[in-house]
C-alpha cells in the first residue's frame, strides 16, 4: 500500500514538472515573439527598436504680432496695442467665476508682480467670459490680488474680438464649455505668453509649474537686460 502511494506521488511530481515546464516554455516563446515584433531588418540584421521621445511641436507666432485692440479694463477706461509697445508684457487668460485653475494662475501673476516692481513689465489679464466680467467685476477680482492697476490690467470686451485673439493672435485655446456647470462655463488654457516691446508673441509657459515659470523669469530678464 505504502508503495503504491509512493508511485502515485511520484507520478504527480513527474506530472506536475512536465506542466511547470511547459509554462516556462510558453512565456519564453512569447518573450521572443515580442522582442521579434519590436525589431526591424536592417541590412540583413535584427535591430531593436527603440520608441522615440516625445517632442514638442514649436509654436510659431505671427510675426505681425497681437493684433491691434481696444479693450476696456478694470476701470472702465480703454486700453490699446500702443498703450502697451515699448516693454514687454505677460498675457494671462481667466475669468473671475472659475472654480478650476485661474486663481492658480492670477497667484503666478501676483508673484511676478512682486519680482518686476519698476513699471518696466506690464501684465494683462484678459477675461474668457467677457459676458459676466464686465469692468465692475474685475475691480473687486483685481482689488482681491492686490494688483497695480498702472501696470496690471484686468481686460473685458466684445466675446469675438477677444476669443479671436486668444486663438488666432496667442494661438491659445478657449470655448464654452459643452457641460457648463458653475465655475466650469469656459474651456481656456494655464499658459501665459511673454511678449515683447513690439507687440510680438516670442514664448509660452505654464503657469502651474514652477520650472517653466523659472523659465520665463530667465527669459524675461534677458529681455530687460539688452
């Protein structure tokens, strides 16, 4: 009896040993089929393929530069292109009702306006819902960020005009939003864009992200530097 148990247990053993060999088998010969399907023939030889980064695509600007505009600003007083050519300015993109990302983004503006006190960089903040942020509406957003209103502007008009040159002149998205629930009304980006004394976009950097906001100090004081 005791020897029949022992062949039953050296059966299974046997059994069991064939099957985990076959198992280890199957991965190897997947393994295989996938290192063949990443390779490619190259003068008869096999060669790895290797998956390539990602890369950016540049964005080009017009060279005309941001198109010229008549806005009305957080005092009700009008603001021009050519009350802006001579220095560099910062352009952001937010409305006061969102409850996403602007605050974020007018926290970055309120640093830089810390970091550049001399009235040598302007900032400009055009509204995205220009229907509900008339100028009364930005005086109590501005007076909120503590914002100098001789050098940051909080801009409101025509929705077209300035749809237009978020998407055509900053080449920036913006819509309303097809789900628009409270603080949610309008699809807009986190970037801001540097532009320079003549009125041309030369640079975009999310604002959530320190480096790139480290970036565009570096870039900035370059500027001011020449």
């Amino acid at each position: 009896m005791s020897e029949q148990k022992n062949n039953s247990r050296g059966s299974l053993f046997i059994v069991g040993f064939v099957l985990w060999g076959a198992v280890f088998v199957a991965i190897f010969f997947m393994w295989k089929q996938r290192s063949s399907d990443s390779a490619v023939e190259v003068d008869g030889d096999s060669e790895l393929v290797v998956a390539p980064e990602p890369v950016e695509i540049k964005v080009t600007w017009p060279e005309a530069g941001v198109r010229d505009f008549s806005l009305t600003d957080s005092r009700n007083e009008v603001l021009s292109k050519n009350d802006l050519l001579g220095k560099p300015w910062i352009a952001s993109f937010i409305f006061t009702r969102c409850a996403g990302p602007c605050p974020r983004v007018a926290a970055a503006f309120k640093e830089l306006q810390k970091r550049y006190p001399e009235p040598n960089v302007n900032l400009v903040t055009f509204t995205v819902d220009p229907d509900y942020d008339t100028p009364e509406v930005l005086t109590k957003f501005a007076s909120f960020w503590e914002a100098d209103l001789d050098r940051w502007f909080f801009l409101t008009g025509d929705k077209d005009t300035v749809y237009n040159m978020i998407q055509k002149d900053f080449l920036m998205p913006v819509a309303p939003s097809p789900d628009p629930t409270p603080g949610w009304e309008i699809i807009h980006t986190t970037n801001i864009c540097l532009v320079d004394a003549t009125g041309k976009v030369v640079g975009k950097y999310n604002s959530l992200k320190e480096d790139e906001i480290a970036l565009l100090r570096r870039e900035l004081d370059a500027m001011l530097n020449n």
